[in-house]
C-alpha cells in the first residue's frame, strides 16, 4: 500500500509519515521546505521517497506520482495568522488552489481507497456551543481560517461530484514534538517553551483563563490514520482531545515566570471539540493526556533552543495589523 504526504515535513505531516512507516506503507513525500524540514523526516532516509515541490506550482505536473497510490494525506498548508492577513492571496494560492491541484492529481489514483484532508477548527470562529459539534456554524475569523475553510469545501464537492473517496479532519489546536521554531508569531508551545529555555516571562495573553482543547501530535496522526481504514466517506470529523486547559494552568506545569499582554481581538474564551462522532464511528479516542503531553514537550525542550523569544514589545509589533483588522 502507498501513500502520498502533502506537507510530509512539516510538523504534523511528519508524524503521520513516522506512523504510516511503522504501519508498513510506502510513503511519497510531497514537500516545498517552506515550512517543513528534512530534520523531520531526515530518520527515515532511504525508506521514504521526498519530493521537494509545491502542490500550487502549475508547472509541477503531480498526476504521475497518484497513478498508483492508496491514500493521500493533504496536509501542505501556510499557517498562521499574521501572515494570512498581509497575504490573503499567498494563502488562497496555497491552501486553496494547492488543495484544489491535490484534488485533481488524487483523480488520477486508480484505486484510491482514501483522501484525508487537514482541516482547521478555526473554521467555527468564535463558537456558539461548547463543546462544538460537526454541525456548528462557519465563520472564519480571517484568512488562514478562511483558506482552510474554502479547501475543505473544495475536498467535499470532490467527494460529492467526482465520487472520491474524501474525509475531512478538523485538527483542535495540535501540540507535540517539532512543533515548528522559527518564523512569524504563532502558536503558544513554541513562544513559551523558547522563553523558558531563556529564562524569560511567559507572554500570557488576556487574564489567561481562556482554555484550548490541546491535542497531542500522535492522537491526531493514529485518528487520520484510522479514518484512512474505515468504510466511511464523504464526512467531517473533529479531532481533538476531549477536553480544554487554561493558558494558566499550562504556565504551571510548564513553570516559570509570567507577564500578562493584551487580550487578542477574534480569539475564542475556548475552543473545545465535541469528538462523540469519531469516538462513535471511528471508535477512536485521544490517549494521551495534556498532563503527559507537556511533560513531553519539556523532555525535549532543546529543539527549540534555536527558536525566536517572544517578548512583550515584540509581540506588540508582531501583531499589530492583528489588532488592527480584527477589532
Ligand atoms: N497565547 C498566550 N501567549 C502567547 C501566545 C498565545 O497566552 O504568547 C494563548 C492564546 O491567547 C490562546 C492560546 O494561547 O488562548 C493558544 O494560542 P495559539 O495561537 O497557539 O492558538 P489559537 O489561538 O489559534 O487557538
């Protein structure tokens, strides 16, 4: 069995390569480095095939490399908020066209068994109900979240009209190892755990009682992987951790000072899945506790020794259009 990993170097991608090795498949990477890094996938040397290229680049014709692949794992994408509010085009260029020009190579699969998409729980903006079902309204807060909401859209009509074999997996905030650690101001592990090999104060945003249903890397991997397995087609699936944890309470496991900043326009108080339709079709469930998860992540807090510190005025100026645009 073979499978394509758009994304395959990036943080979660990566992941999913390590558990479709273990799992025996043959894996094609599909990669641009924008994001991803060798590092990540560099273990498997000669077992994988890397394929350095970007899904959005109309000139890198994909369809040879799908004739004969089983699964495809689309997870190429820019993340980030920041840099989709500068660049609203580059993430329509990545995200949406990428994952169309996916869609089209995936057609030339002759026996694709299944398309798994990385979908965004930002996609429910600032929810109405807790925790929040497959059903809850959309409504993007910007356009990172758009992109990947638009994409989603795009995955499903494939599964509608062209009859392939799609599911959709909505990630809730995803921690792990390899988290990335460089470049824009972005999610929470990656700014505290360099302040904390710097000893300085964890940036907490707002009183730092809002909560985030934080899901560990190898959960994620093992539900798409499961979702690859099953019958089922044509459907959304939340995957999260079955709970949510304050940015205070992640301060205290992680230790260390503190320095409270301006609470952020356009972020949920909380984001928390309902994951009863995976636990129920899939019969999967998360198995490893944020309580477990972090103590992973300081185990291997030196991979982000190299990774930009966060402070105060620095984040003041990274964020800026963020405050400008969202208020
Ligand atoms: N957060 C924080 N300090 C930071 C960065 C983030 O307290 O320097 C908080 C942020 O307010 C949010 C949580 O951490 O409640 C997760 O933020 P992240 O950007 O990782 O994800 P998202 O906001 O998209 O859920």
């Amino acid at each position: 069995m073979k499978a394509v990993v758009t994304g395959g170097a990036g943080f979660i991608g990566s992941h999913m390569v390590d558990l479709l090795v273990e799992k025996g498949l043959k894996v094609v990477v599909i990669d641009n480095l924008a994001n991803g890094r060798l590092d990540n996938i560099a273990h498997h040397k000669e077992k994988i095939e890397f394929i350095r290229a970007d899904i959005s680049d109309k000139s890198f014709d994909m369809s040879s490399l799908f004739t004969d692949v089983h699964y495809v794992f689309h997870f190429a994408a820019l993340a980030d908020i920041v840099p989709s509010i500068k660049q609203p085009n580059k993430y329509h260029q990545a995200n949406v066209e990428g994952t169309l020009r996916v869609l089209e190579a995936s057609q030339h699969a002759k026996n694709l068994k299944k398309f798994i998409y990385a979908a965004s729980s930002s996609c429910y903006g600032i929810p109405d109900t807790y925790p929040t079902p497959e059903s809850s309204k959309i409504q993007p807060e910007y356009p990172y979240a758009l992109t990947k909401t638009v994409g989603e859209q795009y995955v499903m009509h494939w599964g509608q009209v062209y009859d392939l074999p799609v599911l959709s997996t909505r990630f809730f905030n995803v921690f792990g190892p390899r988290h990335r650690t460089s470049g824009a101001y972005g999610a929470v592990f990656g700014v505290f755990l360099a302040q904390l090999l710097n000893k300085q104060p964890l940036t907490v945003v707002g009183d730092g009682e809002q909560t985030r249903d934080f899901t560990f890397v190898t959960d994620i991997v093992d539900a798409c992987y499961t979702a690859s397995q099953s019958k089922y087609k044509n459907e959304i699936f939340n995957l999260g951790s079955d709970g949510t944890y304050s940015i205070n309470y992640l301060t205290k496991l992680l230790g260390g000072d503190v320095k409270y900043i301006p609470r952020r326009p356009g972020e949920p108080d909380c984001t928390f899945a309902d994951i009863t339709k995976v636990k129920q079709k899939l019969d999967w469930s998360p198995k490893v506790s944020f309580e477990d998860g972090v103590k992973i992540m300081l185990e291997n807090i030196e991979q982000w020794r190299g990774a930009p510190v966060w402070n105060e005025n620095s984040i003041k100026e990274a964020t800026k259009e963020w405050f400008e645009y969202l208020s």
